[in-house]
C-alpha cells in the first residue's frame, strides 16, 4: 500500500521545489551573519544557492548553502561586508534532482 518508486519519481518530475521564505532577519550587513532560506521538495534538493546584489542587481556574493539539520533551513554565510543594505537584494535558487529550480527574492 505505499507509493511506489515509479510514482515518486513521475510525481519529483513533475513538480518543482518551492521557497517558503528568506529569512534575512539576520543578516545585517557583516561577514559571518546567516541568511536563511526554507524549502522543500517531493524527493530530495540536490543545491540551494544565494545570491546578494546591489540595488544596480550587479553581484556583490554568491555562494552555496549548507542544511541545518537542527531548524530544517539551509544557511548561506556572509563573507563580504556591505555597509549599506538600503535596496540591497537577496536571491535564494533551490535545485532538484530532475533539474527543475525555482528561484525567489527579497529587497532589504
């Protein structure tokens, strides 16, 4: 009675992962701060990446996040200072297995 693998793998196909939410509550600015994202998936994420750009969307860091496996969110560690977050934007794109991505935004 339960789901068979075919399904699972039809039903990841079909289906890509979703955001939930970035938390940039805190992030502040300094290297060393987490911004965290919540996401999920029907089989397994294979990557989430952010990304953080200035209010011109050039790129001022990128880099990948580790699982927490304590809270459930993956965590992206700042290692460049940015002094000023007025329109400061922050990008979270998560990957699955099948290749699908969804990507999601928040402007400090």
């Amino acid at each position: 009675g339960g789901v068979k693998p075919f399904n699972l793998a039809v039903r990841d196909y079909m289906n890509s992962p979703e955001i939930y939410q970035i938390d940039v509550s805190g992030y502040k600015g300094n290297p060393g701060e987490k911004i965290l994202v919540e996401t999920s998936d029907d089989f397994v994420i294979t990557s989430v990446t952010v990304r953080i750009l200035d209010p011109a969307r050039k790129p001022i860091e990128e880099g990948l996040c580790e699982f927490n496996l304590l809270t459930g969110n993956y965590e992206f560690t700042a290692t460049i200072a940015v002094p000023d977050l007025a329109g400061v934007v922050v990008v979270a794109k998560v990957c699955d297995l099948p290749g699908h991505s969804s990507e999601s935004s928040t402007t400090l």
